[in-house]
C-alpha cells in the first residue's frame, strides 16, 4: 500500500537497479518520487542489459508495475544532462536528486576496422537482439546483422550473454577470443558452462590487432596475436605480453567487442558542484551516496564502476536513507514564524 505522502519530492536519475530500489525504500518514507531515464522504459540494465533468457522481462515489468501502484512516476526519452540538468530539476521543485545511472558506455579496442560493419559493440549487440523494439529507440530496433562466423572479444559476463545470444540468432560458430588464460576471466563460470553446452567455444591467450574487411567492406576476419602471461599487473592478474610473430587469422562474418564499460561523464560535466574521478566516476560518501553538491546522492556502478547488480540496490537503498536525513535536516532547519511576545 502506499504509504502517506510526506510532502516532499526527489528525483531519480536513472531508472536501473540502484535507482529502483533507492525509489522503493523513498515510496515507503512517504516521499514523491519521479524517475527520469534516458531509455523509453525503466528498469535499465534489467531491461536492456541482461538477456530473456537469463532475466525475463515480465519480471521487471512486475516490479516496475508496483512502485507505480505505490506511487512512483516514470519519465523516458529523457537524457538528464542533455534534455534537462540537475540544476533545473531543483528549479522544478525537487528537493533532492538520486543518480543511478549506472556506466554503460562500451570501451573501445582502438584498433584497426573496429568500425567497420559487422563489428558492434556488446551494449547495442545485446539491446537489439534481446529487447522487444517497442521499447527502444527507432535507431536501435531491428536484429543485429550477423553471419555464420560470431567472434566475441572479452571475458566478463556480457562476453557470455554476447556468446549465447549469437546462438540464438543463428551464428553456427560462435568464438570467444581471450587475451589471457580462463583462471583469469572475470565471468562466471556458471555462464560459461551454458555457453559450451549451447556451442561456444574458446581460444585463450589470444588478443585481436586488427578486423580485416571483405570485398564487400563489412569485416571478413580478425587478425590475432597469441599472448604469454607475464608479471602480475595492478588487478593482480598476469599481464598477458605478446609473442612475436604469432599473428594468425580467424575468419568472422561478425564480431561483437564485450571490453567493459566507463561511466557516462555527462552529468559531471553539467553539474555545478559535483565531483568526479578523473575517470569519469562520481565522488559519493559510500554509507550515504551524499556528493560534493548538496542535495545530490549517487550510487551504483556510476560510483563503484561496472559491479554486480545487488551491489548497485544496496547502494540505492543506503542512498535513501541519506536522502531521508538530508531532507529531515532541511525541516529542521527551517526558521520558523516568531511567537507573538508576550504581554
């Protein structure tokens, strides 16, 4: 049920996992809560990240229908830092801002014909072979493009979701290319065993240098390097070094690059006040998601970089809580009208 309003009213950037569940604890306390997002439907990496066949959308769709019952509203097609600021946010009255917009722009290989056709990166490879097109953007709709020849360039979990859902789309050889060994990957192994069992396959210590386009100028095949593990770099992991003169090629109708991501610097860069790694991440206190800019609170993979998406809901939910605080201080601080003196 929803609970008795409060009179007051945040804003959430960003309508991901910390931005949900930072929405949900503030709906308990009473407050309004508006969620504005750059994609046409909320729910974020839930949505337009994580594949059918690992989250089905009927679930978050769910979830999404009772924070409205509860009272939550949702505003799409709205790029904060772009369409609107945070500055005019609290011009329309919002008394504090929530940023989860998570760190969702792809990492690039900066090699040559990285954009050559039929190279994609894994954010739209997956948007647009997993999401219904209702709800994206008319640029992204329509199936990726593929041939029969897939390779994918990463190790992480998105590597995996790239891997099976070229299967799905009828790749008949689907290739993870690796540049160092599998104890080192960063994925799960449980995400990997499923893609094996669906028909992936996996060629370790192995770093691409080039995509070499066809006749036709769409890419033809990915010229790789074999690598050798060498001293351990700053994630503690052996730093995969190459061996000269091993160049070989792999042929690949397809090539989808799953390297991580970097967050989305707009926000900083359009926020008076508010504080950010040279990188890109937003300063935030980790109990309290409080900034460098009062009345803004942040959490989520926008703070931590790319994490797991439990870590991003406890950040929202701590971030609720900071918010409450904030505001409660606020009423406290409020001058109130003068008694009359006495007679």
């Amino acid at each position: 049920m929803p609970a008795q309003k409060n009179g007051h009213r945040v804003a959430i950037v960003g309508a991901g996992p910390a931005g949900l569940s930072c929405a949900e604890q503030l709906l308990q306390k009473g407050y309004d809560v508006t969620l504005f997002d750059a994609k046409p439907a909320p729910g974020g990496l839930l949505t337009y990240g994580i594949p059918n066949f690992k989250l089905p959308k009927d679930v978050v769709f769910a979830r999404w229908e009772d924070l409205e019952r509860a009272g939550a509203k949702f505003v799409g097609s709205t790029y904060i830092g772009k369409d609107k600021t945070i500055d005019e946010l609290f011009e329309e009255g919002f008394e504090a801002v929530f940023v989860g917009v998570g760190a969702e722009i792809d990492a690039p290989m900066n090699v040559e014909g990285e954009d050559l056709p039929g190279v994609y990166k894994a954010t739209e490879y997956l948007i647009r072979a997993n999401v219904d097109p209702a709800i994206l953007p008319p640029d992204m709709r329509g199936k990726p493009e593929i041939g029969e020849k897939v390779v994918v360039v990463g190790g992480g979990d998105t590597a995996s979701d790239c891997l099976r859902s070229s299967l799905r789309l009828g790749a008949k050889e689907v290739t993870c290319v690796y540049r160092r060994t599998e104890k080192e990957m960063p994925g799960g192994r449980k995400d990997r065993k499923l893609a094996r069992a669906e028909g992936a396959t996996y060629q370790f210590l192995t770093q691409p240098v080039r995509f070499i386009a066809g006749e036709d100028g769409r890419v033809a095949a990915v010229e790789c390097i074999r690598m050798e593990l060498g001293e351990p770099d700053e994630s503690g992991r052996r730093r995969p070094v190459p061996i000269e003169g091993s160049n070989f090629i792999i042929e690949a109708d397809t090539v989808v690059l799953a390297l991580g991501y970097w967050p989305d610097e707009t926000i900083g860069k359009t926020t008076p006040g508010l504080k950010t790694h040279k990188w890109g991440l937003i300063i935030a206190d980790e109990e309290t998601g409080a900034t460098t800019r009062p009345g803004v609170f942040a959490g989520g993979d926008d703070v931590t970089g790319p994490s797991l998406v439990v870590t991003a809901v406890a950040a929202g939910r701590r971030a609720a809580r900071g918010i409450d605080e904030y505001i409660r201080s606020l009423e406290q601080s409020e001058p109130t009208e003068a008694l009359p003196a006495a007679v």
